[in-house]
C-alpha cells in the first residue's frame, strides 16, 4: 500500500498554457458505454463492515452520478439488489473463481441477467494474502456470515448445502465468540434467523464458503471456460507484468486492469503504478487498460490517465465516505474526486482525456 502511493511522487505533471479549456470533456468510452468520467468504482468486499446499507449505499450514490459500480463477489448485498436501485446506470461484477466450478457460471449468468456491461476477474488472489492486522485482530468477517451475499443468494450454491463437503470441516470449540458469531451468520442468511439455526444452514454456508473460495489451480486454460459462459466482456483485474498483458491478448481477453488489489496481497510486489506504463506498452491500444491501487485524488486519477490508462477505479476512499456519512458520504467523495480530476485537466492545459493521455507525465529523474 505504501509503495502505491509513493510512486505517484515519482511522477509530476508539466502543465501547458494559454491553450482553449473553457469547455472540457471528461467523457470515456468502455465497451460502448459513454461514462461521464474516467472513474469507477472497485470491487470491495464486507461493506458492511463500514456502514450498514453497505453496497446498496454506494449502488444508489454510483448510480446519482452515472460512475459505474463493480459488484463485489464478496458482497454483503445482492447484485440483484444493487442492480434493482441503479436502475439504467451502468455496473460491472467482479468474480472469484471458486472451486465449486458451476458456481463461477451461476455468479455470472446472475450479473448478465442484472444488466453488468463487463466481468471482471481478479487474478491476484488464488488465496488470501497475509495480513497481519487481520491476523492480529482474529479478523476473518465471513465466518460470521459477513460478506457472503452473492453465495447465499445463489441457487447453485445454496443447493451445495445440502451436500457433505470432501473434507470434513474440524468442529470449532464452543465459546461466547463463536456462538454470537453463529447468531450473526443466521441474521445474514436469507430467511428467517430461527430457520437458519435449527436448519444448520447458516453454518453450512460457512463451512461451504471456506471450502471452496481459494481456488489455486486457476490457471490461463480455465478463461475458455468463462468465455463461454458470457457474452459479455472480460477483463483481467491484477495484472503488473507486460507479459502476462500480452498473454492475455493471445487469449482474447477484453481487457485489464492494473492492480496489485491495493496492496493487500503480496508484500514487496511492484507498486501499481510503476507496473502500468509497462502494461500500456504492451498491449499497444488494442484493449482498454484500467488502473487500481493508489487513487486517492483527481489529481492521482490525471497522473495514472497521462502514463496511460483509459480510466481509474477508487476503492479505499469510497469505503471512507460510507463509514462517515453512508450514500451521501460515497457521492461526495466522487464528486469532490472528479472535480479535483476536471480542474486538473483544466490547470495543466487539457480539454479530453485524449489529450491528457497525449500530454503524458514526466518522471521527477527527468530534468528536460
């Protein structure tokens, strides 16, 4: 995370002067949806950790502005939810590849039929990555049932239930902690609470959640697979490597997004924006590239469009306008972002997007 951030130091605008920026156009175009901006939103995952109307507070903020949101595999609302409050503004869903393979299917089945214009797989987390804040703090909110929504609302899944896991899950002790986590966990599953306790089936999900999340074996052979189950347009969320852009050209992949899932995976990883100028070569203009991890400003959003990406996902701001204020909160860091981005735009001389990808930026090594 840090390293995320310290690389937008090593880049600066050089702005340009006297030039017409009495109108400007902040307007992009993805997978033929014109956006109002080049900004979306991430996929984060147990907003309710932040604020109780969790991912239907940032659907109706995302969709009062027109910012497509991409749904979270780890949500704590249904897409169907969130897709039902948005109305016509554009989204996008974001997928885990589970081992439960008919469940990738089912998930995305699901966001075509809630209107998702794009698919977007996250490719960096095969398994969860080391946290220790987490780790210090006993900190894994889905075993309280927190942040599984998309499973739980799932046919496929929930028919899973019903089936004994391959590998028996080990008996937790029985302790306050556990049993309020249990309480919580029947709360979250669709229904009634009293039904999911005596049923086992809130516990189940769990037990079935943690069993079949970590999906290690996913490897470039499995895209087919996903190919075929949508229409709609892929694109790769975690990709730093120029090699690993061109590959997935080769195999038809629709398009990337930059990302190192905020610092969140692996430590001592390349920072996001150091890895996206090479990724931008590589793919020579013939699928969009997005950028994640770092965006905290306009400003931010301007530097990573200028090293070339189409546009820029926010997460961790967001997050913090819903902890403080819920919607109201979500749609004022977006707007206050996207102005920040458009005066930007108009103090260092450009009218377009277009022309703050030609404009470029200049390393702070670069005295010219």
């Amino acid at each position: 995370m840090n390293a995320n951030r310290a690389a937008f130091d090593r880049w600066q605008l050089v702005p340009r002067v006297l030039g017409e920026v009495a109108s400007r156009d902040l307007s992009v175009t993805l997978f033929g949806r014109t956006l109002p901006a080049p900004v979306l939103l991430s996929p984060v995952g147990v907003l309710e950790m932040a604020h109780r109307d969790a991912d239907l507070a940032v659907a109706k903020a995302a969709a009062s502005l027109g910012v497509p949101m991409m749904f979270s595999s780890q949500a704590s609302v249904a897409m169907e939810t969130c897709a039902a409050a948005m109305g016509s503004s554009p989204r996008w869903f974001q997928l885990y590849w589970s081992r439960m393979q008919g469940l990738m299917e089912s998930f995305v089945r699901r966001a075509e039929a809630c209107g998702c214009d794009a698919v977007v797989l996250t490719v960096d987390t095969k398994m969860l990555g080391w946290r220790p804040r987490d780790l210090n703090l006993g900190s894994l909110p889905f075993l309280q049932g927190k942040g599984i929504a998309q499973y739980t609302s799932d046919p496929v899944f929930r028919a899973s239930l019903d089936k004994p896991l391959e590998a028996p899950a080990s008996r937790a002790e029985i302790t306050l902690s556990t049993l309020l986590g249990l309480m919580t966990a029947a709360r979250k599953y669709p229904g009634s609470t009293l039904e999911a306790l005596r049923s086992g089936k809130a516990r189940r999900a769990i037990q079935h959640w943690v069993a079949t999340f970590s999906y290690p074996g996913l490897t470039w052979r499995d895209l087919p697979r996903l190919r075929a189950a949508t229409k709609l347009p892929i694109l790769l969320k975690g990709v730093q490597h120029p090699d690993d852009a061109r590959r997935a050209l080769d195999a038809g992949v629709d398009g990337l997004i930059v990302s190192n899932h905020g610092g969140r995976q692996a430590d001592d990883c390349i920072a996001s924006l150091d890895a996206l100028p090479g990724v931008v070569e590589a793919v020579g203009g013939r699928m969009p590239v997005l950028f994640d991890s770092g965006i905290r400003s306009g400003a931010d959003a301007v530097v990573a469009i200028a090293l070339g990406a189409d546009a820029v996902c926010v997460g961790r701001p967001y997050v913090y306008g819903l902890a403080i204020a819920g919607e109201s909160g979500v749609r004022d860091v977006l707007e206050n972002l996207i102005a920040e981005l458009d005066l930007t735009m108009t103090l260092t001389g450009a009218r377009s997007i277009a022309e703050v990808r030609a404009a470029g930026a200049r390393s702070v090594t670069d005295r010219r």
